[in-house]
C-alpha cells in the first residue's frame, strides 16, 4: 500500500489529466508526481493549496474521503475582514449553506502563519483588513469553508488544507510530496 501527502499548489488541478478546455491545458498531479496507480483521496480546489492524501489502496481511499468517516480537515483561511467572536460562535454552532446546515466546526482565530509566498499573490487592499483562521471540519461539501466563511461576512482570500486527521503537511514545500504511513 502506498499513501502520499502532497503540498498541492493554487492553479493545480486535484486530478492526474485535464479534460477541460483545449488550447490551454492547466497543471495537474502529473505534473508533480509520477507515482503509477496512485489516486487522490478526496479533492482539493483549484483555487486552494495544501495537503492532498493519494493512496493505491481503495478502501483507503473510500475511508479518507467519504464524509461518513468524519476525518476532520484542518485549513488555514485568510479572510477579508475582522474576525469577531459572532463570526466564530456562528462557525462553532455550524452555519446555514444554500445546502443546508453544516455540522459545528473548530474555529479559531489565528495569528497569520508562515507559510510559503502564494503565486499569484493575494490581493493587498490598504482599506479592507484581513485576517486568519484556523477551521476543522469533519464534512466534505463543495467549497464548503469559503461557502462557511462567506455566510459569516468573512469572504476567504487564501486557503490552504493543514491537516487531514493525523497527516500534515509540516515540512513539505508547494509541489512537494512524500510517502507517509
């Protein structure tokens, strides 16, 4: 059985060939890693960085992505905006999505932490502040935290995947990848 975790980098597709639009084929797995028979274990936005599990085992694959599982995700948003304590109450009690309510979540205010330089960079607005949080979920709906933290007035602006239960990506550069137990 192989598991690796990969830093995905922003623009990169979670999936090994691209079959949308011709003329301008965009970055994906193949382009970092070339390791036969390995799958991803769940999806990681285009627009959002950070750890991607992929395995050649499919029971393992089934238990790290399906939601019944509850595996908790950590991600490490910046958001447009000040955090209040309302905004994160409502993250902890779980918030209302056009599908529906989600299930509580961790939430925390955090210091901005150092993380690698995102190509292309974030937006800078001298008039609108920003600020980070660290939130942990155990659902796996579309775009679910930038939907989360929308619904809370905190429009994301950077959002990077951390952790997926115990694997993390301590220690792995953007297109990074290594094999882990």
């Amino acid at each position: 059985m192989t598991l690796i975790a990969f830093n995905k980098p922003m623009n990169v597709l979670s999936q090994f060939t691209d079959a949308g639009t011709a003329g301008s084929p965009r970055a994906t797995l193949s382009d970092y890693i070339d390791v036969p028979g390995v799958y991803p274990a769940g999806r990681l936005d285009r627009d959002s960085e950070g750890l991607l599990l992929l395995t050649d085992d499919g029971r393992l694959q089934a238990r790290i992505a399906d939601p019944r599982f509850k595996l908790p995700k950590t991600y490490l948003v910046q958001v447009e905006g000040t955090i209040g304590a309302e905004a994160l109450a409502a993250l902890r009690k779980g918030v209302r999505l056009n599908d529906g309510m989600t299930s509580p979540a961790e939430a925390e205010a955090i210091e901005a932490p150092q993380l690698w330089p995102r190509d292309p960079p974030v937006r800078f607005r001298k008039t609108v502040p920003d600020a980070w949080l660290r939130l942990t979920i155990s659902e796996g709906r579309n775009r679910q935290v930038r939907r989360m933290t929308a619904a809370v007035g905190l429009p994301t602006l950077r959002l990077v995947r951390w952790a997926i239960g115990d694997w993390s990506l301590d220690g792995l550069a953007p297109g990074e990848w290594r094999t882990v137990d």
